[in-house]
C-alpha cells in the first residue's frame, strides 16, 4: 500500500473509485467524462495545482492517492497551512475512500502514511475533522493518536450534525 502523487497507471480504477463517489453523492465537482476523455490532461493539471501553478487555491497543498496492488483506493489532500476557514471546518488533512474499500483499514493507514508526509513538511501538529457520526473516520483519526478539541456546527456543514475537530501531534505520534 503506497500513498502516490497521482499517476496516469491508475486511469481504470480512479474512473472506478470516482463513479462509486458519484453514486453516493460526493466527488461531484469531478466530472467523469472530461477526465475519462483526457486523463493525461487531468493528471497534468493536478500536478500543476501541485506545484502552485492554479492561482484559484487558497492554500498550498499536495493531492495524494492511496493505491494498494496496482488499484486506486482513495484520495487524500495534505493542505500545508490553515486559513480561517480551515481552521473552523477543513482541517489539514481529508481523505476519501471509495466506498467498496471501507472498513478495510485503508482510511487508518492513508491517515498514518499522510501524518508522515505533514512531518516531512515541518508541521508540528495536524488538524483533521469529521462529521460526529462518521463513526468510521472517527475510529481513523483516534487510532492515528487524533485528541479531541471540540465539536462545533458550523454553517459550511450542510448536515445537521456536529463537526468534530482534532488535534494530531506529530512530535508524539510513532508513524510520522
């Protein structure tokens, strides 16, 4: 299991992963058949927003897969510094798993695997957040040593449901 830069190889199952977020209702500002018809333009232009070349991005950040025997499982952004919105709702790190791929551990080690790319870039503590009844991300962040600060509502969550925010000390943690 490796967490990768995005990577033209995975074309097939990163089509795969995006209809199985569609179907539920996430990952909707990708659309599918624009990327299908020009996934090396895709890929390019994800690396350039790496890079800091897109000027629409409110913070630096990198962009990962999680990819496991040559199949893309899910995506994580490592957002190097908070804005005020992030500190009240983003945190540093998000990640997606694809759906079929749940409950299959691949949450915790993207979490653990991005915690040691958050080290790499000088971070000292991370943010993550969740909503209060993602029991699932809930269970990621604690078993990646996530300290509860608070649970807030907050107008940029659309549910009813209190956003949990954590803190994860890079300088305490035995992966990162």
């Amino acid at each position: 299991m490796d967490l990768i830069l995005p990577n033209t190889t995975y074309k097939k199952s990163f089509l795969e992963g995006l209809a199985e977020f569609h179907k539920e209702g996430n990952e909707l500002s990708y659309d599918a058949e624009k990327i299908d018809t020009d996934f090396d333009g895709f890929v390019r232009e994800v690396h350039d927003r790496i890079a800091g070349i897109d000027p629409t991005k409110k913070v630096p950040d990198t962009l990962f897969w999680l990819v496991d025997g040559g199949e893309f499982i899910g995506r994580v952004s490592l957002r190097h510094t908070l804005n005020e919105h992030l500190k009240e709702y983003g945190g540093h790190i998000g990640y997606y798993i694809r759906p079929t791929k749940r409950g299959m551990g691949y949450g915790t080690k993207a979490l653990e695997l991005t915690l040691v790319e958050a080290k790499k870039l000088g971070l000292k503590k991370v943010l993550v957040t969740c909503d209060e009844d993602n029991v699932g991300s809930r269970k990621v962040i604690e078993k990646n040593g996530g300290v509860l600060q608070d649970i807030v509502h907050t107008p940029q969550n659309t549910r009813d449901v209190g956003l949990m925010r954590w803190w994860i000390d890079l300088t305490e943690t035995k992966n990162a």
